[in-house]
C-alpha cells in the first residue's frame, strides 16, 4: 500500500487547506439544504438542495468546423483542472514528492466541505478501465485519513467514488476519483436516519450466481465485495476486475432481454470499459454500479414531466446521496418515494426477471 509523506494527520491538512483556500476564493463552497428521503422500499437517500449552482455559467459551445462562421482559428486546448493544480488547493503528492504518480486536490466547487480528489500525475482517460496503482492511491488515502483517529484529532472516514463513461455523470475527462468525508456528509440534524449506502449494501447477503453481495432493495444492480484489512494493490486490483467483469455481464443479458433499449456497449480501444458505470471504495467494501443514463427528468404523478432540466447523478448515489438545483425537483422528491424510486431505476440498470445473473 502507498504511504504519505505529510507534517501533519490528513483530516487536519485538509481542514486547514479548505479553509484557506474559501478565504482566498480558490474555491466556491456552495452550502445545501439537506434532507433524508427514501424509496418505495424504504431505503434512505440524502437529498441535497443547491438552487446556486444553477446559477453557475456554463461554458459556451464550440463552433462547428463547417460552421462559416466560425473564427478561423485553431481549435482551443480544453481545460485540465489537474494538469497543474495550484498551491492553494493542492494537498499533496502521491505517494511522494520526488516521483508522484497521483496528486490530491480539493474540489474548486464543493457542497461538502473537505471535498478531495485524486487525479493521476499524467493525464489517462477517465474511461478507460482503473489501474492498480490508482486504486492502491485511493485505498492508502482513505486508510490514512482513518489513521488520525489514534491520534489526537478523530479523522472519521472516507467515502471514495469514481464516475466513468458517459452515462456515470463524469465530467471531467483526466482519471481522478473524489473523496467525501462521511462526518461531514452526515454533519446535520437533518440526516439523522441515513448511513452510508454502502455500509447497508454490506449487510446484504452473497448472490448465489455471482458471488458478490446485492442489496435488492436497492432500485438498480450493484454488485460489491468487502475488501481485507491493510488490502494490497494487486487484492484490490483483482476485486475490481471481478466486479466490473460482473456489471459487464449484467449490462449484456439487460441488453439481450430489451431488444429495443437504446443501450449498447462501449468501444473498448485502448483499456476503455465497455460500460457506463459509478465505483464506490471505502476501507471496509468496493461497489460497483453500471449505469444507462446519465440523469433523467423527474415526473409528476400523473407523468407529466417537471420542466426544469435533468436531476444528474454520479457515484455519489452510491454513498445513498443526491442533489437537485432546482425547487420544484428538490419538493417533489420529498414529497414522492415514487419519484426517487424511478430516477434511480431510469439512471440505474433496475433488477428485472430475466436479466438477473
């Protein structure tokens, strides 16, 4: 496992970087309203409103190159938050300063405070399958976030997630995962009631054809292994190889079984995977879960649809949380298990007769 080379606990350096960074405004921390809601069968999901960042400006379209009137200039270099991140959010150097192969930054637009991700050092595409060293990263920052809860200050714990494809909710193109402290997810009376989604899929029993754990109370496949103590890269690397092997298999008998679903696999040029899908890493448990859409318009009972724009998910639904900018969205979701309960099977693949392994 990778170790750090840090003055100071995880949890405390990035407590101080946040908050010098928000005093500096290197990053925009947007607040929510948060509230617990469930799905038809019960299970609790947070629900976060931010109606600011709606407001945030998004970036204008490029021309087309047949488009006359288009400037003849050569196309613009996207922008890479990770290619060199600055002082202010930069955190540290993975696993150490001389020949990093990661690097851990704050999130520039967070809703929970301490918001990490880890990027690769050299830009890879976010498409493409994890490799072992990425997740020998992510496990080593999450164990040494639960470190600091020998020492003197509690550090909690991590949830760690990763979005790939383009129905996972990723949004930027270089490999990263993020990280969200559950402390600080959990911080407010108004989420008494919710665990980590994870946490419960863990109490879930082994799938008899697969081997992995399902919690089918859940709206959409999921398919996770608890992962040993002090995991290794290469153990880590095998889990994740099984389950993405799982989640693919399951995606190709829901295709099979739905000749009219617009879904269909991934080129898998150069390591891409050849699904959609959100993984979630804690110390304890590795989910992985493949995905169809993106985000999905929210109905009313009579299904008629609400007519703000798409309530997107990304990994985080798989820590049991989600968030709306929008408040018509942000009232109907708790007011109507229904309405969860069918965002998640539209952005999921739902367990259905037939297409179960």
């Amino acid at each position: 496992m990778r170790s750090f080379q840090l003055e100071q606990p995880l949890p405390a350096l990035v407590e101080a970087k946040f908050t010098a960074a928000a005093e500096k405004q290197s990053l925009t921390f947007s607040a929510t309203d948060v509230c617990v809601i469930r799905t038809t069968s019960g299970v609790p999901f947070q629900l976060r409103y931010c109606p600011a960042l709606a407001k945030k400006p998004a970036p204008a379209p490029a021309a087309a190159a047949d488009d006359p009137a288009a400037p003849d200039e050569p196309p613009q270099k996207k922008f890479d938050p990770f290619e060199a991140p600055s002082d202010d959010l930069l955190v540290a150097a993975v696993p150490e300063p001389a020949e990093p192969s990661h690097l851990l930054v704050l999130n520039k637009f967070p809703v929970i405070r301490d918001h990490l991700i880890i990027a690769t050092k050299e830009n890879k595409p976010q498409t493409q399958l994890l490799e072992q060293d990425d997740l020998d990263a992510t496990y080593a920052t999450l164990a040494e976030w639960e470190r600091a809860k020998r020492g003197p200050m509690v550090g909690g714990r991590l949830f760690a997630f990763f979005n790939s494809g383009e129905h996972s909710g990723a949004s930027q193109p270089h490999r990263h995962l993020q990280f969200l402290p559950v402390d600080n997810m959990r911080s407010s009376p108004a989420t008494d009631g919710w665990d980590l989604l994870v946490d419960r899929i863990l109490k879930s029993p082994h799938s008899v054809s697969t081997g992995f754990i399902s919690d089918t109370s859940i709206p959409f496949a999921h398919f996770a292994s608890r992962i040993p103590p002090n995991a290794s890269g290469p153990e880590l690397h095998t889990i994740y190889t099984a389950l993405h092997s799982t989640a693919v298999e399951f995606v190709r008998k829901y295709i099979a079984s739905h000749p009219n679903t617009s879904l269909s696999l991934h080129p898998t040029a150069d390591a891409r995977s050849s699904i959609s899908y959100n993984m979630a890493l804690t110390t304890e448990a590795m989910v992985i879960a493949p995905r169809r859409r993106g985000g999905d318009v929210l109905k009313n009972a009579d299904g008629s649809p609400l007519p703000d724009a798409l309530v997107e998910l990304n990994g985080t639904v798989l820590g049991g949380t989600l968030m709306v900018k929008a408040e018509d969205q942000w009232e109907l979701l708790k007011a109507e298990p229904r309405a969860l309960t069918e965002l998640l099977e539209a952005t999921g693949i739902p367990w259905e007769e037939g297409s179960r392994l």
